[in-house]
C-alpha cells in the first residue's frame, strides 16, 4: 500500500507568507513501493494540474501554474501512484503569498527622554478595527525592527517567540503571516502589540554598543480581513494608532527584563478598552531592508523543564532545572505590591554553591520581578540565555522552571547505543544544538556575544542538520552571509556582520563556500546552490587577489587558526592553505552542478592544492609538523596525492596513539571520522570515550548537560578555565555526533547522491559497545539502523524509505545468497525501500 502525507510548500507546513512566485511542493510516499508519477492540483487564486507526470520526484516539485501573486491564498494535492498502479490522495494543504504593498507605516514611540540602558520599556500600540459584517477570511501580516508580539481581541496571536529575528535590517526584515479568521469578529475588534528592543536596537556582542540599526524599535503591521459582502477591509500601522509604555521596563536580550506588575494593562488588546490617555503612535521611517518572508519555522517555547528550588546563601534560593537549556525562566510567586523578585541565571556553580558569573562577562542574564501583590505567573518576552540554575532573591519562588526556546526545527536524528557515556555525548550536542539555534546559528548562548560565527556553524554543520530539519534555517542565514560578503568578495567570520569584526580568517570566511556546499549535499536544493554560486567563487578569488603567488599569507582577518586546540596545532599557514585549497576546489565543483564550469576557477584549486603540498607535506605524507589538524585537514580535504595518502594516515595514527587527541574547533570535526577511514576505528573509540581532558567524557563526567567551548573547561586542579573564553554551551566540539551517527549508529548520507536519496549502512562496533540504532527522518521518510553484536554475528535491522536505497557494508564474509538485494562486493550489498534484516558472521568475534 503506498500513502502520501507531509505535504510542505517551500519546506513549510501551510505557510501563508510566502515570497516567492512559484513555491516547491514536497511530498513524503510511504511504504515499500516506488511513486512513479505524481499529479498536483492546485486551487484557490491560481489554479493549476500538473496532469500525470511520470517521475519519482517527491522533493522540492516546482509549482508549474501561473505566477503566484501578492496576498494569493492557494490549496493544494497531490496524488500519487505507485509501479502497481495503486493511487493515494494527500489531504488538503495551502500555501500563500504576503503583500507587497503594505498600507501602513511602521510606527514606534521613542523611549522616555531620561532612558538609558536599564530603562528602555517594551512599547503597546493597538487600534481598533470595526467590521460591519461576518468575516470569511482574514490574515495579519506583521513585521519589525526589534521584537513584535501581535495581539488581537485578547489574545496573542501565534506563538512565536524573539519574532522576527535578527537579520541585517539594512538589507532584509522578516514578516510572518498568520490566519486570524477566527479571532476577528463582526463589530469592533482591537488589534495591536508589543514593541521590544531585541537585535535592532538592543545590545549585540561584547562591546556593549547598542542600537546597531536603528535607535527605537518599530512594529509594522497589516491587516486583510475578507468580508461575507465580498469587500476587502486593509488596516495598516499608523499615527492613528494609540501607544503607551507598559509593564516591561526594560528588556535586553543579553541583560535582561524588569518588569513591573503594578504597570500591567488589563484589558488593553479589548476593543472596549479606553485607551484615552495613551498617546498617538509616532510613525518612523523604519529599516531600509526589502520586507521578505520568514523561510524557516519561527523561535518558539517548546517545552517545560521544572526546577528544583533550594536554600541558597544569605537568604537567596537556588534552582537547579538538572540541564543547561536556551531559553528563559518561567516563575510563580507571590508576594506583597512592590516587592521585588530578582532572578540571575547562570550555566554552572561555583564551589561555594553560589552562582558562576564570570563567563557571562558583560551579559547580566538578570531579570526582575515588581510585584503587584498575590499570585502571579511570569516569564520575559524579551531575553533569552543559556542557563541551568537560577539564583532567586526578593521573595521565595512558589515554582520555577526553564522555558526551553529555539527555532521550531522539526527533530530528524536520534542515537543510542550500549555505551552509556555515548550516549550522554550526544544527548548533549542534542541539548547545545538546540540551545544555539535561535532564528541563526550561534556560537554560544550565555555570554555577550551569541553571534552567528561562521566556522562555528560550519564545523558543526553535519552534527545539527542529523538532528533537525534545519535546510530553510541554514538557507535562510546563507542569506545574511551573502548579504554580509564585503565588496571585493570577502565573507566575514560573523553574519550577520559586525561592523567592528574584519574579513574572514581562514576556515571562517570559508565557510562561506562549504556551508553552500555542505547544504546542497545534504538537502540536493538546487535553487538555494544556484542562489549561493556566485558568491561561493568570489571568495578564493578574492584571496587570490591579495595572495597572487598561491600561497594564502596576507588578508588572513583575524587568523583564528585552529581555535582553542590543546597544543601542537597545525600552523595557521597550513590552515589557511588547506582552508583555501578546499574554498577553491569547492567552488569550482558548485559552479560545475550549476552548469556554470568555470576553468579558471579548476586550474586555482589545483595551483592553490599543490603549493599546500609543496610548502608543507614532506615525502612520507607529514604534514608540517605533524600536528594532528594539519594531516587532518589534508586528509579530509583531499589534498594529498594518492601515494601519500596512506603515509598521511599513518601519521595521524602515531600522533594519536602518542599524544591523545590534540585539535581545536577544527580539526576535531575531522578526527574521528578519519581515524575510522584509516582503518582505526578503535583508536576513534578509544577517543570517544576517554574521560580525562581532553575528551566529551571529561565533559560529561564532570557533570556537564551540554557541550563546552574548551576541552579543560572546568578541571578538578584548575577548576573553571579562563572565564573570558569559556561557554559551557558551546556547537563546534558538538561535531562529535556527525561520527555517531555514521560509524556507532551506522548511517550516513551517501556522497553519490546529494539529498538523501541514497546512504551508507556501515555499523563499525568497537570500544566494548555491542549495540547502536540511529534513525533520520529525511525528507524523503525515515531511514533507521539497529544493529546487534552477538559473539561472531552482526545482525543489522534496517529501514529504507520509499524512493531510496541504501548501500549497507557488514564486515567479512557472509553476504551472498540473500533474497533481493544486489551484491556489490564481498561485504557489500544494495537494498532497496523496506524494512531489512542483515546478519553477517564473521570469523572471529567483533568487539
Ligand atoms: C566565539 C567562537 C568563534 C571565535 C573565533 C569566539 O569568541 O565564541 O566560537 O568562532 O570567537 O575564534
């Protein structure tokens, strides 16, 4: 039997604020069969039959009917059929178009003339909209510099959170679109929201400088309410508009809020409210940037983790909610008018039980709480923070609990094995993924920084995109790290970027090129690889403009090196040229799949590789000095010859078995995984689940929820490590899962094939482990691997989706005869969709 179900427009579920004119359809089939046509039916204000096309395509299918047209409302089918004829409808989905044309302005009210930084109060402006009959449709369209909540009739409306997002306002502000059908009524109804600093004018980064685009937050709103007569009533935010400053005093992403909740508003988003004393909304000119859709799913509170509320010093409490998480506390209390509850947050504790501060630096993490006398139930809306414990003063908390927030990425990957401490590992890359996923990627989520770093992100790329959907996250960044490459072609280490920050250092300007490139092997979106080629070349040019003989030695940025490595690290000039060979080859190979091959580009990627090999491989494979991320990087950036290949590994392999693990941010993206590809697999255990420093297990075995920025972190001898440089909620040492996933699980994306459509099964047990499964739920459907080690037998169970296939290698002999699948080689065979069950018996026991 075949079904069709997950319908998605631009990857989205029923998205109503696209902006593009022809969305792509997905679709996933399930079952064993193969789809061999689909037919697509599209209705509403475009209409459109694919008729019956015979293809297998069920990803990224290009809406083929009329152009879409602002404010186009569309539903949608698709109905498959698979090679037995058999047929299944999808149920209905829609996508829709935002307008073009917003009637309104965007509007403000500057904040008090004594504001300074403690002292920047979140904003309510509201109207009120008379409908003179029954609404049959009706969408508000809401966008900002700052933080916008939009509320109608009383309610909030959706559920988004720190929306829209921080982008570069210059070049584009996000909007998202939602159906308020339901919530408009006929008579008056009162439509609003609530203004806050956030990226736009609030503080950004570690030098405390605020308002970065713009001095006062603004709101721009729009709403289309469709009436039962056939006419259309549009309502836009102007100077009609009524605002006032209410109970959020200030709120900070990196300092955090004080509310007051003697200043709450009762009533305000009622249409009965009397909103005679608040002023008249100033309109503003508001950010330049073009008003674009929001690509991927928004910021949202996800879940609840209740925290365990204690005694602390000099009449404090400490919580303690068991985890590191991103978000912000939710507290009950209460307590007398007036009274006032502080709440400070912090990743970890100091020997004394008191609160450990110091890595915040200039991030207080601080909230507070005026009472208005009773019970009340709060949380900011204007902050988040990565924190575990929560010191409480003022009035002793009847509840509190972690808000956990992050962009609402649907999880695809989950991992487990028999290996406790694997598994602790990669529940916390889960945890830190999560926590640093926030609209864009960033590097960390407690201290004054947070920013979208852009070898963080690349290095960590594999690792988070096993665990969520994030394709139109990372598209979406992809555009501000376009947006954010200079003129002459540099990209720079943070997007969106820094005034203060230079180009790009080796490895961080890069990722420019690789995260492309990394997105197109993981997802096959070619519309998002044509968008990006062009910038992907400019970047090796541009280092080749500065660095004419080949060798990368000027314009290296901030020359950031392999950051944070123990000792021995590769130089930073076999960084920069290993990172610039890679740049090269990379565009080249991009510009090939766009079809815009470009010789130039191939002739640099070799002239670049071969300087590398000249100036710092020897005769036996050495790279440089030895270190660990110089063979790494030459390994894994095929930048060797084929005959020092092997003498590369071998490197590598004494180094390790010499020194132990000895790499920074990134090198140790590569180790495991090359250590496995050199035949080594338990040596990459034997890394995997040491417990001393440098390791994940030291991590983890000093108690650690979530992975750290530093190897020695926090040390028995030296306790926590320089406090200037030292997040405990940190992506790049999380690249560790990718290896997890591919080698203790067993399942890779195969490199043949972009997309998903093909993997590699290969469960590699070492180290004592004798079980692992894994799973991801592509966008094709869901691969899993379940394998068993029982003395001599490897037993793998494995499920491929419908359209895929999957090349499963199991070690030594005992692969032929089976029913159905191809043979590829001795131990290796092809198997199509379905469930499996492999055995392979080995001569001697595999442990
Ligand atoms: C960030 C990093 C980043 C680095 C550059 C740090 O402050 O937290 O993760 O990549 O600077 O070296």
């Amino acid at each position: 039997m075949v079904t069709v179900a997950g319908l998605t427009a631009e990857h989205l579920v029923d998205p109503l604020g696209l902006d593009v004119a022809a969305p792509r359809l997905s679709w996933r089939v399930t079952g064993t069969r193969r789809q061999v046509s689909y037919r697509l039916r599209v209705a509403g204000d475009r209409v459109w039959d694919s008729g019956r096309v015979v293809s297998g395509q069920s990803v990224d299918v290009a809406y083929g009917g009329p152009p879409l047209e602002p404010e186009d409302r569309c539903t949608w089918q698709v109905e498959v059929e698979d090679e037995t004829g058999a047929r299944a409808l999808s149920q209905v989905a829609r996508f829709e178009r935002m307008p073009v044309e917003w009637t309104g302005t965007w509007i403000c009210l500057p904040p008090p003339t004594d504001a300074h930084d403690g002292n920047r109060p979140c904003v309510h402006v509201r109207t009120v909209v008379e409908l003179a009959v029954e609404v049959t449709a009706a969408r508000l369209h809401v966008t900002g510099g700052g933080l916008v909540e939009p509320w109608l009739n009383a309610a909030r409306v959706g559920d988004d959170r720190l929306a829209p997002g921080w982008t570069d306002y210059a070049q584009r502000v996000r909007c998202r679109s939602f159906d308020v059908t339901s919530a408009l009524a006929r008579g008056r109804n009162a439509l609003g929201a609530v203004i806050g600093d956030g990226w736009y004018a609030g503080r950004i980064g570690w030098e405390g400088q605020r308002a970065h685009y713009g001095r006062i937050p603004v709101a721009r709103l729009e709403l289309v309410a469709h009436l039962a007569d056939g006419s259309v009533v549009r309502v836009g935010s102007d100077h009609t508009w009524r605002a006032r400053f209410g109970p959020v005093r200030a709120g900070d992403l990196l300092a955090g809020e004080r509310y007051d909740a003697r200043d709450a508003l009762p009533g305000w988003s009622e249409a009965s409210y009397d909103d005679a004393g608040w002023e008249q909304a100033w309109p503003d000119h508001g950010p330049a940037g073009e008003l674009v859709a929001t690509v991927c799913e928004p910021v949202r509170a996800l879940r609840e983790v209740p925290g365990v509320v204690r005694p602390g010093r000099s009449g404090s409490w400490i919580v303690d909610l068991g985890e590191v998480v991103g978000g912000w506390p939710r507290l009950t209390v209460r307590g007398e008018a007036g009274q006032i509850v502080r709440l400070r947050c912090a990743e970890a504790l100091e020997a004394d039980g008191s609160l450990h501060t110091a890595n915040l630096r200039g991030a207080q993490c601080t909230d507070e709480v005026v009472l208005a006398g009773g019970e009340l139930t709060w949380e900011p809306t204007t902050t988040y923070r990565g924190f575990r414990y929560v010191e409480v003063t003022g009035v002793e908390p009847l509840t509190l609990s972690g808000v956990v927030a992050a962009t609402d990425a649907r999880p695809t990957g989950e991992f487990n094995c028999s290996a406790e401490l694997l598994n602790a590992v990669w529940q916390n890359v889960r945890r830190t993924v999560r926590a640093n996923t926030i609209g864009l990627p960033t590097d960390c989520v407690q201290r004054d920084e947070r920013l979208g770093w852009l070898a963080d992100a690349e290095t960590g790329f594999a690792s988070a995109t096993y665990l969520y959907d994030l394709g139109s996250f990372w598209g979406g960044w992809l555009q501000e790290v376009r947006g954010a490459q200079s003129e002459q072609g540099a990209f720079p280490d943070v997007a969106p970027r820094l005034v203060h920050l230079a180009d790009g250092a080796p490895g961080w300007g890069d990722a420019g090129v690789l995260l492309p490139w990394a997105l197109w092997e993981w997802y096959a979106d070619r519309r998002l690889l044509e968008a990006s080629v062009a910038s992907m070349v400019r970047w090796p040019l541009w280092v080749l403009a500065a660095n004419p003989d080949h060798r990368w030695r000027e314009r290296r940025g901030h020359d950031f090196g392999d950051w944070l490595a123990p000792d021995q690290t590769a130089p930073n000039d076999v960084v920069a040229q290993a990172y610039w060979a890679r740049s090269s080859a990379v565009a080249a190979e991009a510009s090939r799949v766009v079809g815009r091959l470009d010789p130039t580009l191939e002739a640099l990627a070799v002239q670049v590789r071969e300087a590398f090999v000249q100036d710092h491989v020897d005769a036996t494979g050495r790279v440089s000095d030895g270190s660990q991320t110089g063979q790494l990087l030459a390994l894994a950036f095929d930048l060797l010859p084929e005959r020092l290949r092997a003498g590369a590994q071998r490197h590598l392999v004494e180094s390790v078995e010499a020194a132990g693990l000895r790499t920074g941010f990134l090198g140790t993206r590569h180790l495991l995984p090359a250590l496995t590809a050199a035949g080594r697999v338990d040596l990459a255990y034997r890394l995997a689940l040491a417990q001393e420093p440098p390791s994940w297990g030291h991590m983890v075995r000093s108690g650690a929820t979530t992975v750290w920025e530093r190897w020695d972190g926090w040390t028995a001898e030296a306790g926590f490590a320089n406090p200037y440089m030292n997040s405990l909620c940190h992506v790049s040492l999380g690249s560790v899962a990718e290896w997890l996933h591919a080698t203790v699980g067993g399942l890779a994306r195969d490199p043949a094939a972009p997309g998903w459509t093909q993997a590699v099964v290969h469960p590699q047990p070492g180290g004592g482990v004798t079980d692992g499964r894994t799973s991801y739920d592509s966008r094709h459907g869901r691969w899993a691997v379940d394998w068993a080690l029982d003395g001599a037998e490897l037993r793998v169970d494995l499920d491929v989706p419908a359209g895929c296939s999957a090349r499963v290698h199991l070690p030594g002999s005992g692969l032929s005869g089976f029913a159905g699948v191809e043979v590829l080689g001795p131990d290796a065979v092809r198997v199509g969709p379905g469930a499996w069950s492999l055995t392979s018996r080995q001569e001697k026991p595999l442990r």
